[in-house]
C-alpha cells in the first residue's frame, strides 16, 4: 500500500482514507497491505492521510464521516465506498466487483 499525497492519486484505485490516531485505522492497514500485495500491479491500493488532505478528499473523493474510508475509483472517477465487514475475502471480492464494471476483470481476481 502506498501512503499519497493528492499528486501521486491515480485511476483506478483502492484508496484508504485514514488517520494516524485512528485505532480502526492502525488495525486494518494490515489487512490493506495484504491486499496490496495480493493485487500486485493490478490494481494500486493507495493511503491518504485524511487529516492531511481533507480538501482533495472532499473534492475528488466525496465527504469522510468516519475512519477508516475504504473506496474502489474507477478510471472514470466514480467512487464506490466498501460498506461490509472487513475482512480479506469481502475486500477482494469487492474490488473484483467494482473493477469489472469499467477496467474488466483484475488477473488478481482470476486465483
């Protein structure tokens, strides 16, 4: 997983938006990092401090109530936010849902 500033924000994405003292945050970037790992160059899976880049978050990515945020952009820049339970095989599942609907299916996706 890659910790971003809004210049190095590219399309499509996983994108994690989250806070230093965020509990919830510090307990899922690990499960995050496996999914980065899982997906490989497939699909970036991105961190965005969103105490650091509230503006970009709420102009590109739509309004953070909580951390943490977890949200598939497609290359077209819609946002679809991860709602369920997180875990492992809902988030795989989830972007393998969200990416076939504009990028195609993800070869991560194909194990």
């Amino acid at each position: 997983m890659q910790t971003i500033d809004p210049t190095g924000f590219v399309y499509p994405s996983l994108v994690f938006v989250g806070v230093e003292w965020c509990g919830y945050c510090r307990r899922a970037k690990p499960l995050m990092e496996q999914l980065a790992t899982r997906l490989g160059k497939s699909l970036p899976v991105l961190h965005i401090d969103g105490d650091a880049h509230k503006d970009f978050i709420a102009q590109h990515l739509g309004e953070v109530r909580s951390y943490p945020t977890i949200m598939y952009v497609n290359t077209i820049g819609q946002v679809t936010r991860f709602e369920d339970e997180r875990s492992f095989d809902t988030l795989l599942a989830f972007v393998c849902h969200e990416s076939s609907k504009v990028e195609g299916r993800l070869d991560a996706c194909d194990v």
